[in-house]
C-alpha cells in the first residue's frame, strides 16, 4: 500500500511566499502549524465544469474526500512554477496546460498551516487527463452540482473553503477562459 512519506523535506515559508527554512511531511502535518507552500490547480473544460481528484484512503490527510484536481507540497527549492507543472504530470498527466493565477492565501486547519497558490486552466474536450496511483481516480463535475453537495463533507474542507472564497468569486472571468479557448 502507498503512504505518504513522514520523512519527505518541505520548505518554509513566510506569508509573502520567502523561504525561512525547512521541516520534514511529518512535522508539517502533525499540529505545528509550520507554514509551508502549496499548489493548487483547478482544471476547467470548456463547459465550464470542473475536474476534482478522488483522495485515496491511504492519504495522512483527508482520505477518500473529493479535492482539488491538482493538490501538491513545493519541494525545497522549487519555484511555484516548477512545483506546479510537476504536480500536474505527477497526479494527472497533463504536459501542456496553460495557468492563470487566481490567488495565493495562507489555509489553516487543526493539524497544518499552507501557503496556498491557486491557479486555474482550462483545457481542451480531448485532453487526456490520466489521475495517477497518487489518487482514486476523478471526473468532471458541473458548478451547480458541486453547489449542492457543498457542506456535506465529501469534500475536503479546504476545497470547499477555496471554492467559496477563491474560485466562486472568480468563477464569471473563469467561465469567460473557457468560451475563449
């Protein structure tokens, strides 16, 4: 069976995103609220409908719940970029996808502190997107179904924190990307 790696090294990080040290997956995620940088990627098509990652029941945080389609930790000495791109190929294959940046914001919940950068893409009806052993699978959801199942914990709490503060609020210029495209 997979597992996290307790032994992995996170950078971290101020609020503005500058590198002030470093501790390991482990001490991130066990209640000492270290801040430590993220990435996250929201994959639009271009009906507007949206592409969330099912958590495996493996994973040390929130197993089993619907996330964002692309959630990952910066490696030490890795730009956002870099981490972004990579996480992509790593959880769901995507080579070529072109990001926007939405927002950055500091998530807290009881066992760890993130510096999250959003970012959203859209991408092409045909883009071959292939979740990786890293999760249980995922498919495209409509916005109005993710709607009503907001509050009904079968997503994680900081998906929907961010559905509703980052990406819901920005969802007219989002759906906007997608008939451009």
């Amino acid at each position: 069976m997979m597992r996290d790696k307790a032994d992995e090294l996170f950078p971290l990080v101020g609020e503005d995103g500058s590198v002030v040290g470093s501790a390991t997956r482990g001490v991130c995620h066990s209640g000492s609220m270290l801040l430590h940088p993220v990435v996250h990627l929201h994959v639009f098509d271009r009906s507007g409908r949206l592409y969330l990652q099912k958590r495996p029941e493996w994973k040390d945080i929130q197993p089993g719940k619907w996330d964002t389609a692309v959630g990952g930790h910066m490696d030490l000495g890795e730009t956002v970029v870099e981490a972004l791109s990579r996480e992509v190929r790593e959880e769901i294959g995507l080579e070529s996808f072109a990001p926007v940046f939405i927002s950055r914001y500091v998530f807290e919940s009881e066992r760890e502190r993130e510096l999250v950068h959003v970012f959203a893409a859209v991408v092409p009806d045909d883009a071959l997107i292939v979740p990786s052993e890293e999760l249980e699978g995922g498919r495209f959801w409509a916005v109005s179904d993710i709607e009503v199942q907001i509050g009904s914990e079968i997503f994680t709490p900081n998906f929907e924190n961010e559905y509703v503060n980052v990406l819901k609020p920005n969802l007219p210029e989002i759906m906007a990307m997608t008939k451009g495209r």
